[in-house]
C-alpha cells in the first residue's frame, strides 16, 4: 500500500508500507521524495512497492558498501546483462573494490597522515582494461 501527496509544485511525498515489525508490532514505512508529476510519483511507488513484494528493497540506511558489493552482482547484474559483462564486473567487484574496503588509505583518502598516494594510482590503474 502507498500513499502519495503534494508537498510543492513538481515535488510529491510518496509513503510505502512494507508490512509490520516482527518485534514490535509497528507498521513500516517507507518514505521519499520525487520530483516531476504526479504519474512519476506513482512509477516510484509502484517500483518501491514491488521491490518490497519481491524481496529486493532494503532500507539504504541500513546498508553497508560491503554488504551492497555482494548482494548487487546476484540481484542486478546477473538478470540483466551478457555473460561478458557479469564476468567483468564480478572481476572488478571481488578483485578491485571489496579487497580495499576498511583499509586506511580508501577510509582516510588523500591529505590525511599515512595516505600513499601510490597505492590508490596503483588501484585505479589496475581496473582499466588497457593498462
């Protein structure tokens, strides 16, 4: 169920359930704003409220890089695209961006103490296809 409502011209409060709190009892609700008209806020609550029926929405506050790096491949690569290109990205996933997930230089970036600045050249080079 959803619930969709003015808040400025061009601008719509669109508010989805998504069941009940198993502990608790209370509703959950999901609630975003989309520009446009009100046919737009009506394709987002739409999208929104089958990603919750199929299983797929997860609150983006509540999710990790690391957690999305894994999940992203089965949920939206692997349906969509050529075998090529899941190949690819997997490649780039799992070779180039979960190993430097938590480590100081990707956390810190460049001017704080300890950065290399070498070692993320080196990274960036190395996810290019040519060299």
């Amino acid at each position: 169920m959803s619930r969709i409502h003015r808040r400025s011209p061009g601008t719509w409060e669109v508010v989805v359930e998504s069941g009940r709190d198993p502990k608790t009892g209370q509703r959950q609700r999901r609630t975003f704003t989309v520009g446009g008209n009100k046919k737009d806020a009506e394709r987002e609550a739409a999208a929104q409220l089958s990603a919750v029926a199929g299983g797929t929405y997860v609150d983006p506050s509540m999710e990790t890089v690391s957690e999305f790096l894994h999940r992203w491949p089965r949920d939206y690569v692997d349906p969509s695209l050529a075998l090529r290109t899941r190949l690819r990205y997997r490649q780039i996933v799992e070779g180039d961006l979960i190993p430097h997930l938590g480590m100081p230089e990707a956390a810190q970036g460049p001017g704080w103490p300890g950065h290399d600045r070498r070692s993320s050249t080196d990274a960036t080079d190395r996810s290019r296809c040519g060299g």
